[in-house]
C-alpha cells in the first residue's frame, strides 16, 4: 500500500496580490491525489525589510520539516532574502528533497497547470525516493487541474465581479458589527463562526497561541511570545461535514496544526499567521483557496480578524484596570476592608441578606483601645501594623459573608448574620490570646458595642449602627473605670 505523501508549500502573496493559480492549482492536485496531504505556509510578507514583514514569515516555523517528505518553495513571491536562507537551511537540515519554483522565465502568477507540475514534480521526486523499487523508471502520468469555467464576456464577468464584491462587504459587514461588539473571546470566535461564510470554504480553523488565550496582559507573556508559542488553542471553526464543537478550546502542540483527531483529516490546509503589530495571535488555516484570496482581499479579512481579537484583549485590560479602580474606590487602603463607600454598597445588602438567611442581622461597632499610646511610643508605622493585625484576626473570626469595615481612624464597624449571644465578649478575650500569641510590645485590646435587628421588627440598619455605637462608647468607659 502506498504511503501518503505530505508535501510543504512556502509561498507569500506579495504587494497584496493573491497567489495568483497556486492555491486552487494545488487543491486541485490534492484532490485528484489521495495519496497527497498539502500544508502551505502562506503570508503576506513585503519587499520592506521590516520587523512586521520579518515577523509575518514566521508562520513558516509552523512547518516541522521532518515530518514532511518533500517541500515546494514558491521562492518567487518570498522577497526577503533572510527568510527564504532560514527557509533553505530548515530544508537542507530536515533532508527532504525540495522543489523550488524560481525560474525567472515563468509567470508572474503561477498558473494552474505550472503549480500542478510543480506539485508533480514534487511527488514523483518523493515516490522514487521513498519507494525505488516500485516507481524506479516509471514515467507517472502527469494530471493537470483546471478550472471548468465556461468563457463569458467582458460585459459579464464585469458584473459577476460586482456581485461577488457587493456580496464580500456585505459579509465583512455583517462581521464587523458582531466583533467589534463582543466582550470576550469566546463572544467573538461565535461571531466568527457566525460568519464564516465569508471564508468560502467547507473547513476553517482558527487556532490561537496558549499565551494569548489565556492572558490578555502582555506584562504576563513570555519574553518570546512574538512568535508561536508550544501550545495553540482551537478557538473557533470545524471540519468540513462536522459541528467542530467537540474540538473547540482544544489544546494541541503547535507543531501538530490541528488536533490529533484532525490532523489527517484535510487533504489540504492553507495556514496564514495572525498577529497584531509584532505579536503573534495564532494561525487561521483554510481547506481551499478563499473567495476572498481570489478579490485581493484576502488580506483585508485576516487583519479585520487580528483587530478584532485585540480589540476584545484591550477591552478585557480596560474592564480589569477599572475593575481595580472600583475595588481601591470602595475598600481602606491600609487595611483592605470595606470603607465608607463600601458600606453604602455592600453593608446594606449584607444586612438585608443576614435578616433574610438567618432571620437576625447582629451590627457591632469596635474601637481598638490605647491606639494613641501604640503612635507615640512605639511609632505611627507600629500604629498601622496594629490596625493591619486586628483587620487580619476580624477577617479570621468572621465569614465570607460577612460585612467589614474600617469605619474611621481605629474604628471597625461588622454585619453579621452570628446567632451569638456572647459573641462580643469572645471577640474581645480571642483578640486578647491573638496579640500576646504575636509577642507583641503593646497588647491588643478593643472596645465593642453590638445591636441587633430581628426580620420582621422593621429595625433599620441605621438604627442599629447609632444603638451599636452607644453601646461601644459605654463599653470603653466601662473598661477604663476597670483598670
């Protein structure tokens, strides 16, 4: 039985011109080839030697040329010479045999019968490497694809290119509104899926670096993390005949292309880099030759598609950034408890959730006692360290849905929903054993005043903070007569 041949394609389209007839030159080989399996490396890489143009041939480092048996370097359209060296050497070191198509006397635009041979020229140079016996001296017949495309006159292919044009931007259109709208990630790969009509093609994966998936900071990457990373992500997209679902968020080895489940299963796979400026996002890989690529406009669609992406990254940065601005808005800065804009946000909620979980809500009003004598013999910076240890063991005694707060200066205000009668006097001997645990200089001792509302009484928080601050004022003058 004879192996299947996996042949790697290197072309780039130039100045923004499509590959002229290589790609569907080449889907059609594979098709009439079965035995063939084509990955081609496509970009579009300019004459300038910039770090963008650089960074676009990068996608050729996708192909790990010793799994391939032969390699077909369309080294016409590669118009940066330190690629295509880097491109030569990989091949010499990975010892496949090569086929370059860089006579200077072919076409500009390959056509289809030209990317055909040279795709023969390539097999049979494999075939009679791999399996001498059986191919030695035979002369393989040569296919050649062509379109079938009955001829039509100026007048009509003129409008059929109106057509096929409106039809394009009314599909970009379409996508656009559904991009640049999402909130995430997963939001905007279903709009692509969405739209991915606008890819004229049965099968499309859009594939994304673990790095970029997983974090939108770019303070968090990697210090390589312009180019491929190990691991992609599956982001979007399926098999031609398959929902895909099963294969989204997948991850896979970079140097896979796909899932193991669908590494075999597409004959021929157009792979195109994503980036934004010099970063690398990922790869979108097509089973054919796209609508889009045929208009000149193929490169207009990926690089909506890497704005599009950045887009939902810099909206996911702006939503943490003011997400942090909300939590430094309602929390104390020295001791990360609510403060009094947090009250007026949480507090109430936590005392209406306490009445309405547990049937009583308790309010206690703390004042830490000595503070002034902690500030001038020990240091105001031992002061705040003393605020921080009693904000710590308040955070120890109560639950999550506790509410907390530094009301003021060395004040504490708590909502809790406790059902403990004692609960102020433990509070004032546990802070007591958690100082003298600490080897402290100072002791850490607090006044506390405690109110409570029962559901169905009607008694305000308010009320409960004014009963539990009497309460905590008496309690201090109490415990000064006491010493």
């Amino acid at each position: 039985m004879m192996r299947r041949c996996r042949i790697a394609v290197f072309t780039a389209e130039k100045n923004h011109e499509p590959a002229g007839s290589l790609l569907p030159g080449l889907r059609g080989f594979a098709n009439t080839h079965p035995d063939v399996l084509i990955r081609v490396f496509n970009c579009f890489g300019g004459e300038t030697d910039s770090l963008r143009n650089r960074n676009e041939y990068e996608v050729y480092q996708l192909a790990e040329l010793t799994g391939f048996d032969g390699a077909l370097v369309d080294a016409r359209r590669i118009l940066l010479e330190e690629p295509l060296e880097k491109l030569r050497k990989q091949i010499h070191e990975a010892g496949i045999p090569a086929v370059f198509t860089d006579a200077p006397d072919q076409p500009e635009n390959i056509p289809p019968e030209t990317a055909v041979q040279a795709a023969d020229w390539m097999l049979r140079l494999m075939r009679r490497i791999y399996e001498p016996e059986e191919y030695e001296g035979a002369d393989l017949p040569l296919q050649i694809y062509r379109g079938t495309e009955p001829s039509a006159s100026c007048t009509e292919l003129y409008e059929r290119q109106i057509q096929t044009l409106k039809r394009f931007f009314q599909l970009q259109a379409r996508m656009a509104e559904e991009l640049f709208d999402a909130g995430s990630l997963e939001r905007l790969m279903i709009g692509v899926e969405r739209n991915r009509e606008i890819f004229d093609c049965d099968s499309y994966y859009l594939c994304i670096n673990d790095y970029y998936y997983d974090s939108y900071d770019r303070a968090e990457w990697k210090s390589d993390s312009k180019t491929f990373g190990r691991e992609m992500v599956l982001a979007a997209g399926g098999p031609h005949g398959h929902d895909g679902k099963r294969f989204i968020r997948e991850r896979f080895p970079t140097r896979q292309l796909l899932p193991e489940a669908l590494k075999e299963r597409e004959p021929f796979l157009v792979i195109y880099p994503l980036h934004y400026s010099t970063y690398s996002i990922g790869f979108l890989a097509l089973n054919g030759a796209s609508g889009s690529d045929r208009l000149n406009l193929q490169e207009s669609v990926i690089h909506f598609i890497e704005i599009a992406i950045d887009n939902v990254r810099r909206k996911r940065m702006l939503r943490k950034l003011n997400e942090a601005l909300d939590d430094l808005y309602v929390h104390d800065g020295l001791t990360g408890l609510y403060n009094r804009f947090g009250l007026e946000r949480y507090g109430k909620a936590a005392f209406k959730r306490a009445l309405d979980e547990d049937g009583e809500a308790q309010v206690l009003f703390i004042d830490m006692d000595d503070m002034k004598e902690i500030n001038d013999q020990w240091g105001h910076e031992s002061g705040d360290e003393a605020l921080r240890m009693v904000s710590g063991f308040l955070r120890q005694s109560f639950g999550e849905d506790d509410f907390l707060m530094r009301y003021g200066g060395d004040e504490f205000l708590i909502i809790s929903g406790l059902d403990d009668e004692n609960l102020e006097e433990k509070l004032q001997q546990d802070l007591k054993a958690f100082g003298l645990e600490l080897r402290l200089p100072y002791s850490l001792e607090m006044s506390i005043g405690g109110a409570r509302a029962v559901r169905g009484e009607e008694t305000s928080l308010e009320a409960c903070m004014r009963e539990a601050d009497r309460r905590m004022y008496e309690n201090k003058r109490q415990r000064k007569k006491g010493r």
